[in-house]
C-alpha cells in the first residue's frame, strides 16, 4: 500500500508541478510578487496531496517566534520537502541555494524570478561575500531568508558539518535568526521513492541572541537546531 501511494504521489507531484511550470511561463513578465502567490498556492496544493495519498500531515510548532519583516530562518535539511515547505508557510519567503538548482524545472526558474540568493560553492571567500550582499538585498525588502547551514541534506540522525554563511548573513545583516528542526527525512527521505505515512514535525524556535560573534553565534545555532532535530526524531 505504501508503495502505491508513493506511486500515485510521486506521479501527481510530477504532473502538478509541470503544469505549474507551463504557468509560470505565462505569469514571468508580471510582477515578482504574483509569481511568489502562485508559488504559495502550489506549495499548499502539493502539502494537501501529500497528506490525501500519503498520509502525512505537517506540524509546525512556534511559528508565533518570528516577527513580521526581515528574518533568517536556519532550518535543517533532510529531505526535499523542506525546499518548498516554506511558501506555505511565511509570506514571499526567499532562499538560499546552490547555482546547480537553477537549472531544475520550474523551481530553478521560479527562483530566479523571485530573488533567491545564489551561493557558488566552490567560489570561496568571494561567495561568502556576495552571499551576505545578495542576502541582505532580500532582508531589506522585509522578507524572511531561508538558509540551510548544512548546505545539504542529512539523513535523520546523522550529523553533516554547519556552514559558515549563516553566521555570516546573521552578522553581515542584523537580521534576527531564527533556528529550525525538523524530522522530515523520517517520512520523505532523500531520494528516497516511498513516503512514509506520519507527521513531519517542524520547529521553529526562539531566535537566537543579538549581537553573537561567529564561533558562539554557529555553537549556538548547531546545538538547538540538533537537540530539537533529535527530540522530533525520537518522538515521531
């Protein structure tokens, strides 16, 4: 049974999101805020599919944390529903993510026409800066920023090294921070076919303390997000 679901998921979230993609076309030359509703709309729609045929239902806990306008949100990243959770979830979110995504369809060209901040990985101190630069343009338009300080998905329980962007953005920007744990790879592993029925937990937690240096500010960040990460986990 979980395996058909999976089946019929995997095939509706495939369908929907092409169709999705042939409309973005369409709604490019307008304004970027209608693409950012229309990316809303169809998060929304795909996290309703998810828990008709999969049986897997979203709890978000602490969402009354972050305060309206410019916010980091530092999630952790085990799986691919947490790169679309969070149009869902905030209004006109941005992201950070690797130059190699805009090449995916619909979501690279979604991206770049609502202002994600790309990262080159391999582009060292000179990434790191126009990381900060290109991240506080978003901030400054009073829109939430969604980074993943791994820089790339982990299974559930297993520790992958933080980044050092996310201090940096933090530091560069002035932006409150806000840590996020989820048990997401618990349901919809990385590439990973079956998903399994449930609920993803996502938890966003009090921001971190103003004014933190970098050590202290990532120590910080890295101890909450994996405590609660393994909290989630166990209690799934």
């Amino acid at each position: 049974m979980i395996w058909l679901r999976s089946f019929i998921f995997n095939a509706l979230f495939m369908t929907i999101t092409a169709l999705a993609a042939i409309i973005a076309m369409v709604l490019l030359p307008f304004q970027p805020r209608v693409m950012r509703c229309f990316i809303r709309y169809w998060a929304r729609l795909i996290i309703w599919v998810l828990r008709l045929v999969c049986g897997i239902r979203v709890e978000v806990t602490g969402l009354e944390h972050i305060a309206p306008g410019a916010a980091i949100i530092a999630s952790k990243h085990q799986s691919a529903f947490d790169t679309f959770v969070w149009p869902a979830l905030l209004d006109h979110p941005s992201y950070v993510l690797k130059r190699e995504l805009l090449n995916l369809p619909f979501w690279g060209r979604a991206a770049r026409h609502t202002g994600a901040v790309v990262v080159d990985r391999d582009g060292g101190g000179a990434a790191l800066r126009a990381l900060v630069r290109d991240g506080k343009r978003v901030l400054d338009e009073g829109r939430p920023l969604v980074i993943f300080p791994e820089g790339t998905r982990s299974a559930p329980g297993e520790k992958v090294p933080y980044q050092p962007g996310v201090a940096a953005l933090v530091i560069g920007s002035g932006a409150p921070c806000y840590p996020v744990a989820t048990n997401s790879g618990q349901h919809w592993g990385r590439r990973a076919f079956h998903k399994m029925p449930g609920v993803i937990a996502i938890a966003i937690l009090p921001p971190l303390p103003a004014g933190l240096a970098r050590k202290p500010s990532m120590e910080a960040l890295e101890t909450q997000i994996e405590a609660e990460t393994a909290r989630l986990i166990k209690n799934a």
